[in-house]
C-alpha cells in the first residue's frame, strides 16, 4: 500500500450497491464488512439479503451484529427464515424504491443467485445503481480473467443489469497472506483494464493490512473482519479503529 | 495446481473427478445440491457423465448398473435421499459391487430442517436397507479431509469390492476451506476384470461375469454371507482410521467425537487446557470400521474418569463408545440435533459439569 495516497481505508459509498459474483466469492462477507466500514460516515445504512439460493452462511447469520451499529437488514419474514425456499419479501422492493444514504443489496451467487434482480427490474428503474462483482481468483471459474468475464456476461443476462465495477477479494482463508493480497491486487488491476470497468475496491484481511505497506496498491482496501465463521471459530471482533488479531487460532484439523 | 478455495460439496466432485471417477447419478437436495451443480459443468469439460435421475431410487439403480459394469462410479446425496437409496445399496452391497455414496446430512427425523446433523450414524454404520451387510463408513472433518477421503474411497470399494459411504455433515458441505488435490492418492483399478460385467474380452474361461443379489438356495445364501462378514472382519483388521488428540498426557476425560462436530471438540479441548483441566480426544474416521481399539485404550487410561460421545445426533454413537470400552469408565452422552451446532463454551461446561457430578 502507499502511505501517501491519502487513507486508503476510507471507503465511502452512497445510494444503491448490488453485490454480485460467483458462488463463494465473498459477497456476504463483503457486503457485512462494507455496511460496517461506511456507517461511521452515513446517515443510514441498510443491508438487504437477496441471497434466496443459499442454504448458510448468508447476511442473515450477522443479523445480531449489524443492529447493533444501527444497519437495517431486510430479511424474508422470520418464520421463513430457515425455508428451504427462494422467498422474496415485498420489502425488498420497498427497500430499494424508498432507499436512503446506502441501501447495500447482497445477492446470491452466479447468475441463478442474481436472477431475483430481474424480477426487481420495476423497482429500480430511475434508480442510480452501482451493481459490483466481487472475484477472488483462488475460487473455480473464476481463477482468469476470461472466466470472470464469462461470470460477468452470465449474471448480467440473468439479472438484465450491468456490472459497474469490480471487487477484488483474493483470499485463502485463513492461508492468506500479503502476497495473496499483492498478487490478487495484481489480478483484479488486469481485469480492470481488460473490461473497461473500474476497480472499486480489493479486500484484505483486517490483521494484514499492516502488512501490506511494502508495495503499492492503488486503490481503496477495505479491511475483513470474518463474521461468517464455522461454530469452532469466533467471529473476528469489529471495531471503530485498529482492527483486532483474530480471537483463536483457526481449527487445523 | 495450488491451494483453490472451495465449498466441500464442490471439493468433493472435483476429488471424485481427480480420482479418475467420471460417473455420476444423483438427484438434488440441500445441502449436497452444489456437488450435483458443479459436476453438470466440470463432467462435460472432462468427458465424463452426470445424469440426473428421476429420483433417488433410479439413482441407486443407476450407480448399481454402472458399478455392475466396473465403471468407477459415485452419488451425494443427503439425508432422506440416502433413505431412497437404501434399498439399491443392500443389492449393492450383496452383488459386491465398489461404488462411492456421499451422505451430507441434514437435520431428520422425516423432511426434518436444511441445517448440519450426524443423525445419519445408524443408517451409515449399522445398514439403512434390508439384510446382513455393512458399508464401509468415512468421516471427514474438513474439506480437504473430504478431497483425500473422496479419493481413497475408490480403491478401497475396489479392495473390499464393497460401497463406501463417505458422511459428512451440512456444514462439510456448505463451508469453504482452502484446498489441494494430492496426485499421490490417485490409484488405478486393479481387479473388475475378475467380476465385472465388462464382456468375456481376453480371459479365458468362457463362462461370464454375474453380478447379483438372488440367492434362492439357503445353503449358498448363507455361505455368502458368511463370505461377506469375513469381507466386514478384514476391514475391522485392515482399515480403521482414527485421530487421536491431546491422548499424550494424564487427562480427566475423554471425547469421542466425528466430523465437524469434533473441530468444536477440539477448540473447547484447547480452552479448557488453558483452564488447566486435560481432555483427550479420538476422533473415528471410519465409523465402520470404528476404532473400538483406541477408543478401549484412551478410556482405560489411569486417570480418565469419564468418557462422553459428543454428536449432533441423539447418542446414536454411544453404543459403539459402550462397547468398545466394556466398562472401563462410565460412558455419557451429549448433543443436539436440529441443526444447531453445540458451541466449544458448551462442550467445557458439559465436560466441566460431568466431571463435578
């Protein structure tokens, strides 16, 4: 990172974001973590959970979490919360045609998870909207740059709306590393220039961002705090400043 | 070809491919449906076949047929949909045909919930279908325990010429870890040429291959069978697997625990070795055949005042913990099984409390 290109970690955004990608490409976990980051600065965030493909880990599991920060979570009503269902709530709709500062909507994977926008065509329309795809190039199909684009042509047909950007989410778990970080900087930066669409943002693990400082990165790096853990791992703690080392070891069974 | 990040249920249709298995039947359900998902695009850029059945018994009988030809063949499935099958796997089982099951289990009884369970360890260890017959049963704890079991399970049909049953619970499926694919586990098929329905081709002897299930003459039915349980008492001898944690020292307790369940097991045993209290561990990774051995040995430790099955089923396990350990230590049991997973603060308080009372 370049510690002159002025704070790095000040990630701002207004209005409508979708968050799309392929399966396991850290959408949620993106679209937790970036509600978190911009609400210190926003009048109102508001996190919808599109994901109705999606059995678990989906936005529903950091519902705790986001109340307290005072982030809305638009969710299917409770008693359809477990359903093994695709349940678009009405307030979803709602949602986005009354959106305020920030309405962050997470969608589900590939281009069967970013279906349901289609069908949500009305209430977007006159709405300015940043649809984003996240890509970290460690998962399958997306591992080049011609198959994100494929991932890119997929879920627009289906979702009858346009990336906008790109998210760089290179990671391995709890195997990253800096490099891991450099090298899918590196990757995204490639995608950027090869579709025309810029590069919103790359993630990095909240304990490397202090590590990142011995080469350039370019854009805003928006630090991931895990919340979406297995039952034998914690939740990494969210805080207003430095960001916590990681509250156990992960399992290595 | 590195560490990719992958979901379990995708990890293991890769390994199957990896393992040179380019046969697979299987019928959707949550929260497997992702292996079904992955496959229908990487069996076509691989040459291999993914055919979705009408439902789950035509699976069955479609992974009978090919497996009744010597293809090396696999499903996943979860839950009630291993209950459909139950039926194609007892004449499996009896015709001794090798082929690779994958159970990622789901709450039950009935329709039961979407969400992670082990209430599935009867059906796997103790035969879901009819008869005599027992399946060989692999428990992974991560996904890449799934890749290297997914992979072994192959030659291992082939050596016992038996099904193996690879159980993994929902959230094997559904978590993400980072993964390879070791080379070094890919093993050729050796023997289906001596029984496999695979056309007369260059042997010798004239007469066919039979693969079947009908034994109307009591006398050679019952000899099968005894063949069959010899088949079960070599895979007791030849191919129990187990991990042992914490076993080194003195410990108060011992935990028997599979799966992911056991990585919870492990977080609380670290905690609690903290506390200053030591807690042991064996973790079966074949549920058949169990390890009755190391789990008889850890129990009769000095020291060791309790033993308890920690499952995410009701104690279904307990019964083969009680055996194994004759009476060395009382035997305890705890678990939940709706689809919460008991947190490690859980298991120290449980294991705290046994050790009070």
């Amino acid at each position: 990172m370049d510690p002159d290109a002025g704070n790095l970690l000040d990630i701002q955004f207004q209005g409508i974001v979708v968050i799309v990608g392929n399966y396991g490409s850290g959408k949620t976990e993106v679209a937790i973590n970036l509600a978190l980051a911009c609400r210190p600065k926003a009048d109102a965030v508001r996190v919808v959970d599109l994901d109705l493909v999606n059995p678990y880990f989906r936005t529903r599991e950091a519902r705790a979490l986001l109340a307290g920060h005072q982030i809305e979570l638009i969710l299917p009503p409770a008693t359809y919360l477990h359903a093994d269902l695709p349940i678009l709530s009405p307030a979803v709709a709602g949602a986005i045609r009354g959106a305020g500062h920030l309405t962050i909507l997470d969608v589900g994977g590939d281009d069967v998870g970013a279906t349901v926008l289609a069908s949500l065509a009305d209430a977007f329309r006159g709405q300015t909207i940043q649809m984003l795809q996240v890509v970290n190039p460690h998962r399958p199909n997306t591992d080049s740059v011609p198959g994100c684009l494929a991932m890119r042509a997929e879920i627009e047909a289906a979702a009858k709306m346009e990336v906008t950007g790109w998210i760089g989410n290179a990671h391995l778990m709890e195997a990253t590393t800096p490099q891991t970080v450099w090298d899918g900087y590196e990757f995204v930066a490639e995608l950027s220039s090869a579709s025309g669409l810029p590069l919103a943002f790359i993630t990095a693990p909240g304990a490397l961002i202090g590590a990142l400082s011995d080469r350039p990165i370019n854009c805003p790096v928006l630090p991931i705090q895990r919340q979406l853990v297995p039952p034998w791992l914690k939740a990494e703690t969210i805080t207003d400043g430095e960001p916590d080392e990681p509250g156990r070891a992960p399992g290595s069974i | 070809m590195g560490k990719v990040l992958m979901k379990g249920n995708e990890a293991i249709g890769e390994a199957a491919i990896r393992a040179g298995c380019l046969n697979y039947f299987a019928y959707p359900i949550t929260p497997q449906s992702e292996v079904a998902e992955y496959l229908s695009r990487r069996m076509d850029e691989v040459g291999g076949v993914f055919l979705q059945g009408e439902s789950e018994v035509a699976v069955g009988y479609m992974i009978f047929g090919a497996a009744g030809c010597g293809a090396r063949v696999f499903t996943t499935s979860s839950s009630p949909g291993i209950s459909l099958m139950s039926e194609a796997l007892s004449y499996i089982t009896c015709a001794q045909c090798p082929a690779v099951f994958v159970n990622i289990m789901r709450g039950g009884p009935g329709l039961g919930g979407i969400l992670p369970s082990q209430g599935d360890y009867f059906q796997a260890t103790k035969g879901g279908g009819h008869g005599d017959y027992r399946l060989f049963v692999m428990a992974p704890a991560s996904v890449q325990e799934a890749v290297q079991m997914v992979m072994e399970a192959f030659p291992i049909a082939e050596k016992y010429r038996n099904p193996v049953m690879i159980l993994g619970d929902g959230l094997i499926g559904q978590m993400m870890e980072p993964v390879e694919f070791p080379e070094d586990l890919v093993v050729k098929p050796t023997n289906k040429d001596e029984w496999a329905t695979n056309g007369i081709g260059n042997r010798s002897d004239d007469s066919p291959n039979l693969v079947k299930s009908l034994f109307l003459d009591p006398v050679q039915l019952n000899s099968h069978n005894l063949m069959l349980k010899a088949k079960y008492d070599r895979m007791r001898r030849e191919d129990v697997r187990y991990e042992a944690y914490n076993t080194d020292g003195d410990y108060r307790a011992l935990i028997v625990s599979y799966g992911t369940m056991s990585r919870v097991c492990r977080t609380a045993i670290d905690f609690l070795k903290e506390e200053g209290l030591e807690v042991a561990m064996i973790r079966p990774q074949t549920l058949f055949p169990f390890p009755e051995e190391a789990v008889r040995d850890a129990a009769g430790k000095a020291g060791c005042q309790v033993a308890v099955s920690i499952e995410m089923s009701m104690g279904q396990m307990v019964e083969d913990v009680e055996r194994s350990i004759q009476g060395r230590c009382p035997v305890e049991w705890y678990g939940k099984c709706g689809g919460e997973v008991p947190t490690p603060e859980e298991i120290m308080d449980v294991v705290r409390g046994m050790l009070k009372g």
